[in-house]
C-alpha cells in the first residue's frame, strides 16, 4: 500500500495529532463510502478523504468528526 500525502492534508493531520500510520488504519479498517471524486472513509473520531488508483492511495484531507 503506497500513501500519498496532500500539503492540506498533512497540515491537517499536525493539526488533529493524526500521523500515518492511523490513517492507513482508517483506510483500510474503517466505513468506506463513494464520494464525488474518490472515497471517505470514517474511523474511530476521524475521517480520511483520499483518492484510489491501483495500490497507490492519495489521501486529499483528514478531519475530525463531529
């Protein structure tokens, strides 16, 4: 699995106290749902916005859920 990080995202991620390895968790653990360009998946207190394509992930924002 290669994980490719937005500038937004990973301000994000420093923001929430969030790194890496929990997001791959959240990605691959999580409730998954089909959004407009790409897949949202929620796990835990935050979701993953990212993008698929083959083996490689490219993950757009992280944020807490509410």
């Amino acid at each position: 699995m290669v994980v490719q990080f937005t500038l937004h995202a990973k301000e994000r991620m420093d923001e929430h106290g969030i790194d890496e390895e929990q997001v791959k968790v959240a990605i691959l653990r999580g409730s998954v749902s089909r959004q407009t360009e790409g897949y949202l998946a929620s796990y835990t207190y935050f979701s993953v916005a990212f993008q698929r394509r083959g083996d490689v992930y490219r993950v757009k924002t992280v944020f807490l859920n509410r």
